[in-house]
C-alpha cells in the first residue's frame, strides 16, 4: 500500500448558513477555533432525512464514504470535523467491519497472497492451488484480526475513538508528522488526547493471535531434489515482532495517505473538470 502522495496548502473557509425563520437581528458570531467547536442540533432537512433512509453511515455514525483513490474505504478519516459525538460499541464494529469485507478486499488479499507464493514465504505452505489456497486464508485472516483488534474490540474495551481526523493545516513536514503522530496518540470517546493502547496493543495481539494459532508450524515438505526438507516453525517470537513491526508501519504509511488524501482528490477532481470541460459558469 505504499502510495504516493503530494502536499497542498488549505485555504479553510467557514460559511454561516441562513435562517428564514430568524428574527431580524444580527447575533453575534463565534470566534474561529482551529477545530470546529460542537454546534447545537439543528432540525434534520430532508436531504438528511433521505440519507439517513438510504443507510448512509455519514448521516448516521460519524463516519464517511470515503475511498482512498476512488477504491480502498477510509470510512474512519473525518475531514474538517471537530468533537463529533462518540461512536458506540455497535457502530464501532460494524464499520469496520463494512471497510473489512469491503469487495476490494478480496482481491487485494488474491495479490498478496500471490506474491508470498511466489517468494515461497511460509514454505510450509507448498505450492500449487492448495499452497496458493492457505496463503489466501492467512492472509485475509490476518488483516480481519488486526482490522478488528485495532479499530472495533480495543477502541470499545478502552473506549477509545478510532476516527481519524484529518489536519489539513500547515505543510508538508507539519502535516506528515501529525499523521504520524496518530499512531501513538488518539482520542478517547469524551474527546480528550490518550496514548493509542489500541493501535499498538492492538496490533500487538493481533500479531500473537494469527502467529500462535494458524500460521504453519514445523513440518518436512518433499522437493524435487529431497523428500525430506525439514521446514521451520513460523511461530516464533521473532515471527510475532516482524508481523507486529510491519503492521504498525503499514498503518502509518496509510495514515499519512489519509491526511493528504482530500488535496489530492480535490486536484483529481478539478483536472477532470478542466479536462472535460464541466467547469460550471459564474452566474450573471
């Protein structure tokens, strides 16, 4: 998943939305906040209404739709978001678990699983279909586990939040090191800053649990040249801190993709626009 992705500068702009049922005097504005302050509830309009109908989870949750480059769900990334109100235990799970078994998984867990077979990782595995088979199961179980322990089972018993709010201010350096910082801080569900236990602890027993229970353990396997070509036991401590290591940094790679995201898909989107010609006309 390593992507690339480019820095942008944001330029934020805050509208007041109008009210034909207010009085007609002016009320004083809020000053701005570097996050937005919670607002009062306002009545659902109808275009709300209809989402929340549809099922749409930004309606209803707190989360979103978003999809990194149009394909991987990043339905936990908040852009331009201040406190929301904290997911519960259900909605914590079941979003994940709609970006878990998302289809684009599938095949993603289909390519991985076809370049370990190719480097013969886990040689215990064999080759062939039921090789290629095995290292499919491993490799979706053990995005399922780290997906869940990380996001949904550890955020619930701590109650912490699992969203990732996007910065969108400052550079490069700034915005890269925030991201990266989210990796060891987060927010609780009352919104205050606390030590992300679910991101490494998470990811730690996520580690553990696919290492000590399905991955291969030592066996003999035949070759063309010798039959009997001792094989190893994956289930090792060392084993268990290299998937941890490479987890943890997989995670922060996508989480710096995350906070730069929305620039790039607003550059895609206006390059489109130009390109086709749908660059709507200023009204006379």
């Amino acid at each position: 998943m390593v992507l690339a992705f480019t820095s942008l500068s944001l330029a934020q702009q805050t509208a007041t939305p109008s009210n034909p049922n207010s009085s007609a005097q002016s009320q004083p504005q809020a000053p701005a906040q570097d996050q937005a302050a919670p607002t009062a509830q306002q009545p659902p309009t109808d275009k709300d209404k209809k989402a929340q109908k549809a099922g749409d989870p930004s309606k209803t949750s707190g989360t979103s739709n978003d999809r990194l480059f149009y394909t991987l769900p990043n339905f936990l990334s908040i852009e331009n978001a201040g406190q929301l109100p904290p997911l519960t235990t259900k909605q914590k799970y079941a979003v994940v678990a709609r970006g878990t078994f998302d289809y684009i998984q599938f095949p993603w867990w289909g390519l991985l699983a076809g370049i370990n077979q190719a480097d013969n990782s886990e040689a215990a595995y064999g080759q062939g279909a039921v090789g290629y088979a095995k290292r499919y199961g491993t490799t979706a179980a053990d995005s399922i586990i780290e997906n869940f322990m990380t996001a949904a089972v550890l955020p619930s018993l701590l109650h912490q939040d699992p969203r990732f709010y996007q910065s969108g201010k400052g550079g490069f350096g700034r915005r890269t090191g925030y991201a990266v910082s989210r990796i060891f801080v987060t927010r609780t569900d009352s919104g205050h800053p606390q030590f992300n236990y679910s991101e490494i602890f998470g990811s730690a027993l996520g580690a553990a649990i696919s290492t000590y229970s399905y991955h291969p353990k030592s066996t003999y396997i035949s070759t063309p040249t010798n039959p009997h070509v001792f094989v190893p036991s994956d289930r090792t401590l060392l084993n268990t801190a290299n998937v941890w290591g490479t987890q943890v940094g997989l995670d922060t790679v996508t989480i710096v993709v995350k906070e730069f995201w929305p620039d790039i898909h607003r550059k895609l989107s206006h390059k489109h626009k130009v390109e086709t010609g749908s660059t709507p006309t200023a009204v006379q």
